[in-house]
C-alpha cells in the first residue's frame, strides 16, 4: 500500500480540536471526542457522548505527530479504552460513574457465567436515569487483567472444580491484577466535581479515594443471578471482598 506522503490539512485541524492531551506519570493518554453516540439503550435511544483514549510514551501537543504515528503501528494492540458520557458532565452537581471493566463474552456474546453484559446495560441506564454520568469501558481489564486468553484458560480450570480466584492464582496469576489510574486521569480531565461510584467492589471505592477523588457516595450493582453465574458471584463476595447486596437494595 502507498502511504500518503502528507496528511490531509483540513482533517488534521478537525481533530486538533478534539484531542486532548492527558499527561501521566508514564507517559501521554490522547483522548479524542466528544462524538455524539446514540445507543439503543432497552429498546430506546438514549445520546451518549462517547470518548476514546490511548496511551503513549510519546508526550506532544504536536497532534499531528501522534496521528501519522497511527497508520503504522498494530493499533490494536494497544487497547484503547473510552468512555461514555451523559448529560453535563463538567458542571452538573452529581454524576454517577461506572468503572466497567471489558468483558468479551458477558459484554458480547451476552454469556451468562458472570454478570458483566447485565451491569454494563444497567449502569447505563442508571447513568442516563439519573441525569449526568459517565461509564469508562476498560479495554485492558479482560478477565481481571489478565487477558483473554488467560481467562479461557481460567473457563476451563472452572469447568474442572476451581473457582474464579483459584484458577487465576493456579495460573500464575493475582488474583486481580486492574489497574485504575488511566480511567482517574481521564476523568480528572473531564470533572473535577463529587463523583457516585456505581459498584459492589470495594477496591474501586478505595482506588479513586487514593487518588484525591471526592466520592460522595456508592451505589450497588447487582441483578441477572441464574444457575450459571451464581457461584461466581457468591465468589466475588467470600474471596474478592465484595459488598454483598441487601434486600433494601434498589438495584
Ligand atoms: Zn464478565
């Protein structure tokens, strides 16, 4: 394939306007958007505004630099995750978030040996319910970080006797191995405002505290139990500190 020897002027002023440049301790995340998604959301169609972003050890403002980079490199490879935002998320006063980390067969295929295809629709519609929040989508977060091909090893460790935390463990892995810090980067640059943190793990709560966020409260998760998912869950709750759900629960 012949490559264009320059970029296309116009299309690069375009995107310099909606590029932003996050710097972290490791590097650059480029976040581009907002980009107007409507999302058919149970049957309606409810307007996100959606963001993506990635990392890179290059820090520039020269946008242009960063775009030529993109053709040719594996960009798949990096990841990139994003965010969906509803309502006015720079001032409105509260703002529901969910760390939603990817799941390709809860999310996807709709498998329901956990409970991830669930939570993502119904968190945005509690999102959208409420008014002002934001879902990150955590592309690097498969299988609790440890990829996708390592949790179809885990599915078969299960198939044979061991539970969720065992069969990572027996892989050689932690047991949660997430990472929050890039998802907090990104929202410190879109919010600086109190944040309600839709979740049932504590960990999360503890991961935006540490890093300065005000949390002003926390709203539980949970729904779409059955046969197949139940021991995961009770899991979740007994060995990764979960907050059990209650029966005044709404959700
Ligand atoms: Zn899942």
């Amino acid at each position: 394939m012949i490559r264009h020897s320059k970029l296309d002027p116009k299309a690069i002023s375009i995107l310099e306007d909606k590029i932003q440049l996050i710097t972290t301790s490791k590097g650059a995340i480029y976040l581009v958007g907002p980009i107007r998604l409507p999302v058919n959301l149970y049957g309606e169609t409810v307007m996100f505004n959606w963001y993506c972003w990635m990392n890179c050890d290059e820090v520039t403002k020269d946008y242009e630099k960063i775009i030529e980079k993109l053709s040719s490199v594996n960009t798949a490879e990096y990841q990139q995750s994003s965010v969906l935002v509803y309502g006015d998320f720079e001032q409105g006063e509260d703002a529901y978030i969910r760390l939603h980390s990817i799941c390709h067969t809860g999310d996807i295929f709709g498998s329901k040996r956990c409970d991830c295809g669930f939570q993502l629709k119904q968190s945005m519609k509690m999102i959208a319910e409420h008014g002002t929040g934001a879902l990150f989508y955590l592309a690097n977060h498969e299988g609790r970080g440890i990829g996708l091909f390592s949790k179809a090893m885990a599915y078969v460790l299960q198939e044979n006797g061991y539970d969720t935390v065992e069969a990572n463990i027996s892989l050689g892995f932690v047991d949660d191995a997430r990472n929050y810090s890039d998802a907090i980067s990104v929202l410190k640059a879109l919010r600086s405002k109190p944040v309600t943190l839709i979740t049932n793990n504590p960990k999360k709560l503890e991961a935006l505290k540490k890093a300065g966020l005000e949390v002003s409260d926390r709203k539980p998760l949970w729904g779409d139990v059955s046969e197949y998912n139940e021991k995961y869950l009770q899991t979740k709750i007994n060995k990764a500190g979960h907050i059990e759900p209650c029966d005044n629960c709404p959700e």
